[in-house]
C-alpha cells in the first residue's frame, strides 16, 4: 500500500492482480485498486475530477481525465473517508499509475489538487 497527504487529504492506495485473458489475439494483464480518500483536515471538502497517468511497459502513456469517480462526487467532512475500487487493463505483465484529484473547499470555496502518489501496477509472476 502507498499513501501521500496532500493538504490535509490522505490517499492510500492498495492494488491487485485480477489475471489475464486474450482479446482480439492479445493477452491482456487486469489490475484492480482500491482507494481510500481521508479528510484529515478542518474543512468539508468534495472530490469534483480526476486525471490518471497510466503506464504500461509496452505501450505509451495513456491520460485520463472525467468527473468524480465510478460515476460519484463524494463530500467528506472533517474525520470522514471515502472509499472505492476500479481497474484498468494493460498490454503487459509491469506498469504503474498516478495522478491527481481535484477538489473543492467549502469553507474558502478554492479549489485544490491532492495527489494520487504513484502505485505499481505488477503481476506476482513476473516479479524477480
């Protein structure tokens, strides 16, 4: 597990091999992680986009930006976490992700970034 505290806000992350399976005569590796979101600071704050950097060793750097994440914004109020799992796929057996989410202080109505602290993306078998 990482994790990185970014103005109060705590991210941590663990991640997982899910397996593989062939798609259109490739092999494709899944990898699925969990992220817990902790509000350790004064202030209400609400998660609002997101951007990822993925790497996959065999492939070039995909950016993804959007709104929320799974499809929610969640609100933390001072001591409250959130919690939530997704997954991506890659073309090979190492990567790894990293990236940002913006949010919003209710209290001084700025917007601010936490980061997401780069996790390895790896399958046990490839591993030395």
């Amino acid at each position: 597990m990482v994790s990185q505290i970014t103005r109060g806000i705590k991210i941590s992350v663990l991640t997982s091999f899910e397996g593989t399976y062939f798609k259109n005569y490739r092999i494709h590796f899944a990898f699925s992680y969990e992220i817990k979101i902790e509000n350790h600071s004064k202030d209400s704050v609400q998660l609002v986009s997101r951007h990822w950097e993925i790497f996959d060793s065999l492939n070039e750097l995909e950016i993804v930006d959007g709104e929320g994440v799974i499809g929610k914004k969640p609100v933390l109020k001072p001591g409250e976490f959130y919690t939530y799992s997704s997954g991506c796929l890659l073309s090979s057996p190492h990567g790894a992700m990293k990236g940002h989410f913006n949010m919003i202080n209710f209290t001084t109505t700025k917007t601010f970034k936490v980061i997401v602290p780069s996790f390895r993306l790896s399958a046990p078998f490839a591993l030395n």
